[in-house]
C-alpha cells in the first residue's frame, strides 16, 4: 500500500501528461515561458488573488514574501509550535526571529488566544518588533482567519498564509491561498496540488509588492535581466514543472478534491468513535493534504503505528517534535508556553490518504488500526 500513490495518479492522467511533458522537451523553452504565464494565470483564478507569482518551493515563496514586506533582523514573525520546519526556517532565513505560538487541540492550528498572548509578551519584552504572523492550514484545514486577521490588523502585523498543505480548502467560501497580503503554496509531489519535481508559488493582491516579488525571484532584476536593482536570487518554476500542473489542477477542480473528501468520509464513518477523527468547523473545507487522527496516549499510538507498519500499511506522525524543541532553534526565547503543540506531537498519526485510494485499503486499515487501538488500550 502506498501512502499517496503518485504513480496512480499519472497512470490516470498519462495520455495528457506525456503530451503536454514532451512538447515542452520539443518546444526548447524550459525557464519562463508560456506554460508558466498559463498556470500563474489559472491559479489566481481558482484562489481568486490578483497576482500569483510561482518560484521555485514552498521554503523560497515564504522567504520571498518575508524579504518583499521588508521583515529582517530584529523582527518577530509569530509561527505555529505545530508545523512543517520550513514555515520557520523561512523566518530565520531573513534574519527575523521566529516566536513560536501554541496551536489549537481541535483544529491543531494556530491558536488565536495564544497569538494574542504572544504579541503582548514580545511587545513587553521590548527585545523584537512583531512585524507578521505565519498562519499555517495545517493538513488542508485553514486556520481561523476571521479572528487571526483581527489580530493582526489590530497589532499592525502583516499577515501571511502559508498554505503549502492548504490549496483547494476553504474558509466561509473564500478559497485558500488567498488570505492576509500574502500567502504561499507548495507543490511539492505530496502536497494537495504536486508537481514531478519542486515548485511554490506566491499570491496577493498587492501590485506593487507582486513586483518586488518577481523581482527578488530573478536576481532581483529591474527593468531587464541585467539590470539589478536589489539582492534577490534565483527562484523559478520552470516549463516542465508549469506543464504538469496545468494537467493536474484540472483533474484537481474536476474530481480529485471531491474524492480525498469521500476517501476522509469513508474513514470517519469507520474511526468515529474509535480514536479522535479530524475536526472541520462549520463554514470550512479541508483539501487533506493529511488525514491524521489522535489517540489516548502516546503509547497506544507508538503500538498501533507498528502494528499498522507490520501489516504492510504507512503511516507516519506529522510531526514528532514541536519545533520550539528543535536543535537548530536552541537559544530562542520561547514566549509562550506550547503544551497543545507538545500533546499533539505525542498522540498524533497521519494515516494513507489521497484522491486515488481503493474503499477496501481504507476498509483494511480501518480494521487493523480499532484491533491494534483495543489491544494497546489494554
Ligand atoms: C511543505 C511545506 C513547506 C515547504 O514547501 P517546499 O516546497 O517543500 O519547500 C512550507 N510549509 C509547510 C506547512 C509545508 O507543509
């Protein structure tokens, strides 16, 4: 069993992805072409920005927006305890210093109660300016961008969207990838939306601060290529990468979104009850980049994921350490306690999902995973 099947994937698409790779090898453009113009065009489209500038990763279209809003040394950009590293790294990449932020138990996004108490604590520390917030959809869920929002205009605080595990989820209708003044994707292979290689893409709507973006992602050019006006670097999408794309986003809008949220269903009617199954408030749609699930303790987890293993089924814990708990962080000051980001490392398991996942594997891993859960609750 695979842990997102990839390979089915293209067999499914392969008549079109072939043609549309081959004519890019036959075309000789591979940086900067007509494929990237489509897909930029498309993609702000579905996330409704006026500008989508794509670049090279997730990590490069964080780092990206953080240099364009001008963030650096002495800055404090606040981030969820609970994330993929890259949504901090981005933040020391610039210089800034990431304040690491507790995460909601429910939704294991950043917890806007926690947010708040942060601000209050750096600003009374007086050691960092609090410039911006990274609010992370962690899993495909979007974070809570109502009250997020509100914190951060209240604060003067640019907000951020990483949504690099959020493309096609929605908050109140509105489309991810198009909250705060800028956000960010990734299409990683595993994300929501993947590529055959790396690729990310920023979005806002934000004219001038698109300029800069695309500016910084080419050498920090000007008016031509060999006119440099800053220090940027060199972050592009290229052809081959914008080709595969087109071909997926339009099996994603056509069916490969419905069928992760039948393929999620199918798995709450067999876990509820069971282990803590994922939690969607009212109004919002996750894209389940992953399904994870939350069990009594960390022993039951660690028993039920070896035996899962055993069985022939992946299974992995997004993410085993909080990041304030990362060696390459030693020596930041933590502002706020993190315990909700602490539980989850310890109970959490994201189990195989993706638009292409056969009913009887889920079946399969359903039963194996309430046997194994009784007998470690032993
Ligand atoms: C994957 C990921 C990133 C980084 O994306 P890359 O394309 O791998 O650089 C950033 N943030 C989060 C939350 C991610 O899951």
């Amino acid at each position: 069993m695979e842990f997102r099947n990839l390979k089915a994937q293209y067999n499914a698409l392969k008549t079109k992805m072939d043609e549309a790779v081959i004519s890019v090898m036959a075309g000789g453009r591979y940086i900067m072409g007509e494929n990237v113009d489509k897909i930029e065009k498309k993609l702000s489209g579905y996330t409704g920005r006026g500008e989508c500038i794509t670049c090279a990763n997730g990590t490069d279209a964080l780092i990206l927006s953080l240099q364009a809003l001008g963030i650096g040394k002495g800055d404090a950009v606040f981030v969820p305890d609970f994330t993929f590293f890259a949504t901090a790294e981005a933040v020391a990449a610039v210089g800034a210093a990431p304040v690491f932020v507790d995460v909601d138990k429910k939704t294991f996004n950043i917890s806007p109660e926690s947010l708040s108490k942060a601000v209050t604590e750096v600003k009374a520390f007086g050691e960092l300016v609090p410039k911006a917030v990274i609010a992370v959809d962690l899993f495909g869920l979007p974070a809570d961008y109502d009250l997020i929002a509100e914190i951060a205009e209240s604060n003067g605080l640019y907000l951020i969207e990483d949504g690099a595990q959020g493309f096609g989820g929605e908050y109140k209708n509105r489309r991810c990838c198009s909250f705060g003044d800028v956000s960010t994707t990734s299409f990683f292979p595993a994300k929501p939306l993947g590529c055959y290689g790396d690729g990310g893409a920023v979005f806002t709507d934000d004219e001038q601060l698109a300029e800069i973006i695309r500016s910084l992602k080419v050498h920090g050019k000007g008016s031509g290529k060999y006119d440099n006006i800053r220090i940027g670097m060199n972050s592009r999408l290229d052809e081959i990468q914008a080709a595969v794309l087109l071909v997926k986003l339009e099996a994603f809008i056509k069916y490969e979104l419905e069928a992760v949220n039948n393929a999620a269903r199918e798995y709450n009617a067999r876990l509820s009850g069971i282990v803590d199954t994922p939690y969607i408030p009212d109004g919002l749609f996750s894209s389940y980049a992953q399904y994870t699930v939350k069990f009594k303790s960390r022993e039951i987890r660690d028993y039920v994921q070896s035996a899962l293993n055993k069985n022939d089924i992946p299974c992995f814990v997004y993410y085993p350490r909080p990041l304030h708990a990362q060696q390459a962080f030693k020596g930041l000051r933590q502002y706020v306690g993190c315990d909700n980001s602490e539980y989850l490392c310890g109970t959490v398991l994201s189990l195989p999902i993706h638009p292409y996942i056969a009913p009887e594997d889920i079946q399969k891993i359903c039963s194996v995973l309430s046997d194994e859960n009784n007998q470690g609750g032993l």
